[in-house]
C-alpha cells in the first residue's frame, strides 16, 4: 500500500515553497516532478499513486502555485532550476530522477542540464524544447495564455476538450474531477510562470544532456504538437519516444498505463552516451 504524503512548508531566501514527499524505499532513487503551468501538487496525485508504491515522490508547488509564496520579481528557468536544486539540499536528497510535464518539462530540462550529477534519469512528458517549437493551434495558446481556468472551475469544465485532448474530448467528468483539485494563488504566480519560459529555449544545448530520457507524447495534443517531441527525442542523444494514444494530461488520464513504462525505464540499467575522439586525434604509438 502507498505510504501518505508528508506536507512540508519551507522557505529559501524568502521564498516559501510548499513541498510533499510520498515515502519510500531506498534501493531506487527518488521522483521529483515539475508539474505543469499553474499546477498546485495535488493535481498529480492520480499519476504518483499509479506508481509503484516503494518509490519516493518528491512534488512541490512552483513560486506562485498553490500553496508556494509568490515572488515579488519572476524567475527564469535558471533560477528556478536553482531553487530545485536548493529545495533538494533542505529535504538532504543527493540525486534523484526527473519528471516533467508540459511547462515543468522545460524547467526539467534546465535542471538536467545545469545539475547533471543530481539528475539520474530524465523523463519529458507533453513539453517542447521552448522558443524553437511548433506552437500549437493560435484560439488553444490564447485560452493557455489566461490563468482562468484555474480561478473558475466551471471554465476549466469548458475549455478542457479543447485544450487537453484526448480523453477530456469524450468524458466530461475528468474535467470536473480535475477542476475540483486545483488551488489557485492568483493571477500573478501564472504570469510570473508565462515569463519564465519568454525567449527561452533548449534547442541549442539538448545535445549536451547525457541522462538516459525517456520522452512521452500524446498523439492527440492540442498544446504541443507530437512534431515536439520527436524533435527533442532527435536532439538527445540518448533518448527513447514513447507515443501514447490520449491528449496533453495522459499522465494523469492513462496514468494506469503510463506508469510501468516509467517503471521499466527507471529499472533499466543504462549507460550515458560516450563521445569518442574522431579518428585523427588518436595518438597512436
């Protein structure tokens, strides 16, 4: 049976981030997950409790989500990425796999790259490499631009086949179930999320991130086309591509057969990808 989760409320610098750990065992390393925009942590509990019950859950609330403090200036993912990391040395985690999802998809390609020795094993979920994408249809993206989904839960029950896909498209109680679960701090936490990722892009160093990726994409994703996915798989070197046949939220919708697939990744012993000296630089003797 899954241990409960342990609701921690800590502050860096001023910063209050509030964080909740699902106990575990110690022979794996634990999940930390960035969640999406906007996203309190509760959002995610379908998907970590699909997961196998001895592995440690590490999940928090971005600055300005949920029960997070929000800043008085936005961060970038950089600074974000830093705040991770810092949270991680309060909690005393040394290493740890990565999930992100969406726009904490981009945030966990920042940590992966700025902290490669804290990051094991990466795991991309419905995100893209930032400024150099394929945007998704123009009327998805301005309806994403608002955070009103997150402060009227009878909007979010509209929108939700529109915007998410999928299985939102067929069974209107996902959307009320997922509406009923969010905690909104406010307008400006959105924003301040909005400008983290403004110019931002991965494109240019995902070459560098030498973690074992495990990259998931649904085929029926109004807010990042699949074309986004297939580009980063071609970007890191060493990466798989997973396609999963549901909408932008299929951690959550297909969370009962999403989860083995990460399982089995994580379980796999697998090596970085090795970058030999071309020919004519070896000294022979």
């Amino acid at each position: 049976m899954s241990q409960p989760f342990v609701f921690r409320t800590i502050e860096l610098d001023g910063q209050v981030l509030r964080t909740a750990v699902r106990p575990g065992k110690d022979h794996m390393p634990p999940l930390l997950i960035f969640n999406g925009i906007g996203a309190n942590l509760e959002l995610v509990f379908p998907f970590v409790q699909a997961l196998d019950p001895e592995m440690e859950v590490i999940v928090f609330d971005a600055p300005g989500v949920g029960g997070s403090s929000t800043p008085s200036t936005p961060f970038r993912f950089p600074g974000l990425a830093k705040l991770a990391a810092r949270m991680l040395d309060y909690l005393d985690y040394a290493q740890v796999n990565v999930i992100g999802v969406s726009w904490g998809g981009a945030l966990a390609q920042q940590f992966a790259y700025d902290y490669p020795e804290r990051c094991k094993k990466l795991i991309l979920a419905a995100t893209a490499a930032g400024l150099v994408m394929v945007p998704g249809r123009p009327h998805v993206l301005w309806k994403m631009a608002s955070p009103r989904r997150y402060l009227q839960p009878s909007h979010v029950v509209k929108i939700a086949p529109d915007i998410y896909g999928g299985a939102f498209r067929r069974d209107p109680n996902l959307a009320r179930s997922h509406a009923a679960k969010v905690r909104s701090s406010g307008k400006v936490g959105y924003y301040w999320q909005l400008f983290a990722g403004l110019g931002w892009t991965s494109f240019h160093w995902l070459h560098k991130i030498r973690q074992p990726t495990l990259i998931l994409a649904g085929d029926d994703d109004p807010i990042i086309p699949l074309v986004n996915m297939r580009m980063i798989a071609w970007r890191i070197p060493n990466s798989e591509l997973h396609v999963i046949d549901d909408g932008h939220l299929f951690l959550v919708t297909r969370a009962d057969s999403v989860a083995p697939i990460i399982m089995r990744f994580l379980a796999e012993e697998k090596h970085p990808a090795v970058i030999r000296p071309p020919a004519s630089a070896v000294i022979k003797h």
